[in-house]
C-alpha cells in the first residue's frame, strides 16, 4: 500500500465516522419524537387544527304576569380597535362609526381613541346591538380601513325603558344582576354556557367526519313576575306627574291583589332607565319600596283600630271624647286642626284622623298587647316579597315603651316601616282579617315553556273578620264626601281608604324637622268585595300638602284603571252610613 | 450459468432408460386455461371504483362543508335581523309608545270604569266621559 491509498482510506474512515455521527444524531432525535414526546406533539398538532368555540348561554328574560317581555337579552358587539393600525385613517374611521352608530359614539373622542399613542388596544363602543355593529364593520370593510375589531357579548335590554325599573333591577358590565329581580334571580336567569371543538381546515371550513365534541348550552330560565305592563306603565306615569307637580322627593305607588297578595304594579319616581344606562344614580336605583323606612304617619290608625276591634274594645260608631290637646311625657300632641273637646266615634276619628281620639283609643291597651298586635300584623318582620336589600324597619319592644311612645305609635310616628310592609298589614285588613306574604315573581319558565311554580307561604289570621270588616267600614268614611279624602272616591264604587301625613325624621340628628312631611294614601276597593289596594306615598312635597289633597287624587286613578284592567265591576251596594260624632 | 444450472437439473440418462421401459414417456406441459387479463381488469376496475368513490365523496363533503359554513353565517345573519325587527316591535308596541301615539291624536285616559253587562244590558258603575288634561297629558321620555 503506497503512500495515496494510505490517505484515502484515512479520509474514507473520516467521512464514515462523521456520517455514523449524524446519523447518530437523527436517531437519537427521532427516538425522543416518537419515543419520549409522542403524545404531547400529536395534542399540538390536533390542537393547531382544532378551534373552540363558546357557545354563549342566553341570560333568561323577564316577563310580566300575560308573558310580555320586560327585559330580555339580545346578541351585542363590543368595537375595539388596534390604534397603530388606524392612526392615519381616524378621521374617516370616525366619521364611517358615526354615521352608522350615531350617539353611541361621540366623533372627536373617537378620534382620540384612533389614535392612542403606543397602545395596540382600545375600546371603541361596548353593548351595541349586533345589527347596528354589523353595518359599521361591514361599512369599514367596503371602506377598506382595516384596525377596528368586534368582540361577542350578550346584551341585556329593557324594552318599556324605565318601566318598572326598581322592580326588575339591571346588570352590571359582566352581565351578572345586581340589583331587584335581576340580582334575586340571578342563578335562575343565568344558563350555562355550551361549547363545541372541531377540527378546520387552515381557511377556517369545519373538516367533515373529523373529531368533534359539543357541549350544549343551557339558556337561562325565564322569570314570570305577577306585573301588568301597562297598568305599571301608567302608573310610573301618573307617579311621575304627580311627584313633579307636588315637588316631591321622591313617591311610590303599589298595587297589591289582595286576595293573592300578588303586586301587580310598583312605581318609583324618579327612576332610572336600565336601556339606556341613564339616571343610574344611588337615589334613583334603590327599591324605595322595600329598602327605604320612613314613618308612615295616619294610615297607621288603621291598624290600631283593627287591634282595638279584634279585642272588641271598639265599634265603628263606639263614642270617643277627643280633647283639645295631651301632653304626655311633657310631648305636646294634638291634631292637624285646632279643636275644642270633639265627640267623635271611632268612624269619626279614622274619618277626620285625629291623633289625639286615636291615642284615646290605644290607651285601652297594653303595651305588650299593642306590641304583639303590631308584631303580628309583620312590623319590624321583612315580608315574604323576596327582593333584595329588604329592610325589616324599626319596632322597638313594647316592654321599652315609654308613654309617649304607645301614644305616637298608634298613630304612625316612632316607628319605621317599608312600603311593603305597611302594604301587607293593610292588606290583612281588606282580605278579611287574613294576612299572606305579598309576591312579585310567580313562577320560572324553562325554554320549552313548562313551568315551575315559585311557592309563597300560606295565608294566617291576624285579627278576626268582624274586626276587619269594622275597620273597613272606618275608612270607608275616608272617601266619603266629609271625610280627609273624597278625592279618592271612585264614582259606582265603595272605596275604604286611609290618608297619611307623618312628620319626616332628619336621618342625621334624628329629630323631626319642622314643615317636611311624608303624605300618603292606602286604600282598596270595592271595600264591600276587595280586590285591589293601592298605597301611595310621596316624600318631601311642598309644605302644605296633605294625604288627601295631594296621594289620593293618583290613587283615584291608578286604582280605577287597576280596576278596569282586571275587569272588577262595583256590586251596586251603598257603603253604611256610620255616624262620625255623638 | 443456465447451462451449469440445465445440467445441474438433467435427468440422469440411466432413470429415462428406466422410465421408458416401464411405459412411461414425456409429456408436454399443460397449459393453463384461465386467462390472467380479466382477473387484473376486475382488480383494476374495483380500485379504480373505490378510488374514484372516495374523490367524489370527499369532494361532495367538502363542498357540502362550504354550502354548511355559508348558510351557517346566513343564519346568523338572519337571527340578528330578527331580533332588531322584533326589539322594533316591541318598542313600537310598548306601554309608553302606545300612550304617546294615543295622545298625538287626542285621546284622553278614561279613570271612570264602568261595564256593561251583556246578560241583562245593566249598566255596571257609574259612566262618566273623560274630560282631557284631567289625567295623563303627556308621556315622559
């Protein structure tokens, strides 16, 4: 072997070993791949062709008592948009948004927006209706100005606007309910979201026959309320109005059935419009009618009579001497009209609501007997309404009481009570004596339709019929032509009805402030047969209105169109004459 | 190397005698008389059904894919044109939007129920005609 055949063979032995090397290598590559990382590659590989979808659950809706839809979801957009990308086309952006948006945007501020400096990420509009969202994108992309981006959202709306809205409450950005019927029901409303994953081809087609999983959603369950939408309207209304000429703080007027003690309207003045996202504001959105306490003043009377007849301490026409004035615990009381000594009957007192004949009536009880009636009839006991944030108002103990307060508590002031409240011992009174839980929601409604019933606790005797039916016929002398409020009279009809005007408390020192009322009117009808009772409050009107002149002209109406909706037609029966002096 | 393997495989002349003196002599070969060229006609034929079956299959499926994807969008956008015409119609037909249209043409609500009872033509209640600006007089937006 020569010298030559010595170095090819070197080389030859050099170019196997790098070979064997390599190929060492690959090997060693292909064992970790196939050997070791098998299962992670292959779910990569799955996973690049696959796509997730989430298939969103629609938020159930909320329906009156006849399944007309108060509030409902529809699809949304969000507009963001990707500012590097629309920097120098944000005029046109602008005016192609606006033009099809119109004042969700606002252009200059938009504009802004388009041109956020180092930012890649902006929110243009969010809870727009899809079909609107739809036109600009669609308008954008004829446009050819690329950089503005949809994203999916469910959108909750309310089709009557400020109907109702302290009732059905609203939801917040993340479309959870927070407040009224929408907070209460949340669980019940909201479904569960389904999702589906499939394999798609690089253009986005779903590959047929591939693996495929679906999860299906569940919509939320619809919740049927016992409203009537247009009798709510026309009561939110009429509120409306009348807050307004009253210069009021604030009212409410609620309309119960008393037999099922089912609300049928419950109005706030002023609202807020959920739809709109507009007067969202602390005062505007509290549910006065289960959260806010405040002394209700005369309408009170009703239910110490009502305790007084139980016991059969009183008569519609049992005699009473009303003194001039009473000072009690040195707490000079006396009645809205200068008086000499008046011979009332008890008719007469709840007719011309006078203070000191009702205190001279509650004196024939205990405090302890005062306090077990006022208990029993639910005061400082939450009702069985179920909304959120309900307030069970303020009775002391009677064994704390000091005689000024049986005094003033028999007639409404020195104790705090909620609308609601005050709605269900009236209520007793109209129903015969027997007190139920009042109701806003009667049953959830699943998408096929079926029905489940949401159950309210049974009705319980409070005092006996003849007591009720006593007291009815007190206030019915309210509404006659020579009691505190004929204006609530309701012309065919028997109407029993009880004004109030209560002192309004300052919540910071706690002292009654001279001259600021709280006036009302509670009554039902047709008092021989009742059906509906209407209670109306307005806090803070001008100072000189009263119950009578200034709640009973609106429960006039809102009561009369109760009764017309419902198609409750007067008996034809004269209300009894009672005598109201001796 | 034929001839090797030829001679390799020749009878040995001794066994032929052999052969011949008990009677036994050389035949031809029998030719086989199934032709081969239907056999692979059929096995063409059968691949070329299945192959040609599974193009049109998967061609069908996937235009089928584009036809679900296309009217899927349809769909969507057909949904989200019901739901703006039925959020119209509820607007239109809502309490508030009622009411206003009412009033534009001068109605007033009536807040005097009475009935007629069909039975006996008995007036129930007493009727009263409404007297306008003495109820709801405008609609607050």
């Amino acid at each position: 072997m020569n010298a030559a055949q010595v170095l090819t063979r070197r080389r030859l032995r050099a170019c196997l070993v790098i070979i064997l090397v390599v190929f060492a290598l690959f090997g060693a590559r292909l064992f970790q791949i196939q050997g070791l990382d098998a299962s992670a590659y292959a779910a990569q590989a799955v996973a690049s062709g696959t796509q997730k979808k989430v298939d969103p659950a629609p938020r159930g809706a909320i329906l009156d008592r006849n399944g007309e839809e108060l509030a409902t979801s529809v699809d949304g957009l969000t507009l963001t948009a990707d500012p590097k990308m629309t920097v120098d086309n944000a005029p046109q952006i602008a005016r192609i948004l606006r033009e099809k948006l119109g004042n969700e945007i606002d252009y200059f501020d938009t504009i802004d927006k388009l041109r956020t400096p180092d930012s890649r990420y902006v929110y243009l509009a969010k809870d727009l209706p899809k079909w609107t969202a739809d036109k600009a994108i669609a308008a954008l992309d004829k446009a050819g100005l690329p950089g503005v981006f949809s994203e999916k959202e469910t959108l909750r709306t309310y089709p009557g606007g400020k109907l109702a809205a302290n009732l059905l409450g609203y939801t917040n950005g993340a479309g959870k309910g927070v407040a009224g019927l929408e907070q209460q029901f949340d669980k019940t409303l909201t479904g569960t979201d389904g999702s589906s994953t499939y394999e798609v081809s690089p253009t986005g087609q779903r590959i047929p026959m591939a693996d495929s999983t679906v999860t299906e959603m569940v919509p939320g369950r619809d919740v049927q309320t016992t409203i009537d939408r247009d009798l709510q309207w026309y009561a939110d209304q009429r509120l409306a109005d009348a807050v307004q000429a009253s210069s009021s703080d604030w009212g409410l007027a609620i309309t119960m059935d008393v037999k099922t003690c089912q609300i049928v309207q419950m109005s706030q003045a002023p609202t807020f419009n959920a739809d709109e996202r507009s007067g969202m504001d602390d005062s505007n959105t509290v549910s006065r009618a289960v959260q806010n306490v405040y002394e209700p003043g005369s309408v009170m009377k009703t239910v110490t009579m009502a305790a007084l007849a139980d016991q059969g301490k009183i008569a519609a026409d049992t005699p009473i001497v009303v003194p001039p004035k009473m000072t009690i615990d040195r707490f000079p009381i006396g009645d809205y009209w200068q008086h000499g000594t008046l011979k009332l009957t008890a008719a007469g007192v709840i007719a011309l609501s006078s203070n000191l004949g009702t205190i001279v009536a509650a004196q024939q009880m205990s405090d302890q007997t005062m306090y077990q009636y006022f208990s029993k009839f639910g005061f400082g006991q939450k009702t069985g309404v179920n909304l959120p944030g309900e307030s069970k108002g303020i009775l002391t103990n009677g064994s704390e009481w000091t005689k000024a307060n049986h005094a003033t508590i028999s007639f409404g002031q020195g104790v705090s009570v909620t609308a609601m409240q005050m709605m269900r011992a009236v209520g007793a009174i109209a129903n015969a004596g027997k007190m139920c839980e009042p109701s806003v929601v009667t049953s959830t409604v699943d998408k096929d339709g079926t029905k489940t019933a949401v159950t309210s606790p049974a009705s319980k005797r409070i005092v006996s019929k003849d007591a009720a039916s006593t007291v009815t016929r007190m206030m019915e002398a309210v509404t006659a032509p020579d009691g505190t409020a004929p204006a609530a009279a309701i012309k065919g009809y028997r109407v029993a009805g009880k004004t109030g005007t209560a002192w309004r408390v300052d919540p910071t020192t706690g002292r009654y402030i001279r001259g600021q009322n709280t006036v009302s009117f509670m009554g039902f009808a047709p008092a021989d047969n009742p059906r509906f009772l209407t209670y109306i409050v307005l806090d803070k009107p001008y100072s000189n209105a009263g119950g009578g002149s200034t709640a009973a002209p609106v429960f006039h109406d809102i009561m009369s169109m109760a009764l017309e909706r419902f198609g409750v037609a007067p008996s034809g029966s004269k209300s009894p004459k009672v005598a109201q002096t001796w | 190397m034929s001839s090797q393997l030829s001679r390799a495989f020749a009878p040995v002349p001794s066994r032929i005698e052999d052969a011949k003196a008990v009677g036994l002599r050389l035949v031809r070969p029998v030719r086989s008389r199934a032709r081969k060229a239907p056999f692979v006609v059929v096995v063409l034929t059968v691949l070329s059904i299945g192959l040609v079956g599974l193009i049109v299959m998967s061609t069908v499926l996937q235009a089928q894919s584009f036809e679900a994807a296309r009217l899927q969008s349809q769909a969507t956008s057909l949904q989200t044109q019901q739901q703006a015409l039925s959020r119209e119609v509820d607007r239109l037909q809502s309490p508030a939007n009622v009411a206003r249209e009412a009033l534009a043409i001068g109605m007033v609500p009536n807040a005097n129920p009475a009935f007629l009872r069909l039975a006996d033509g008995k007036v129930l209640g007493k009727p009263e005609a409404a007297v306008a600006g003495s109820n709801i007089t405008r609609v607050t937006p």
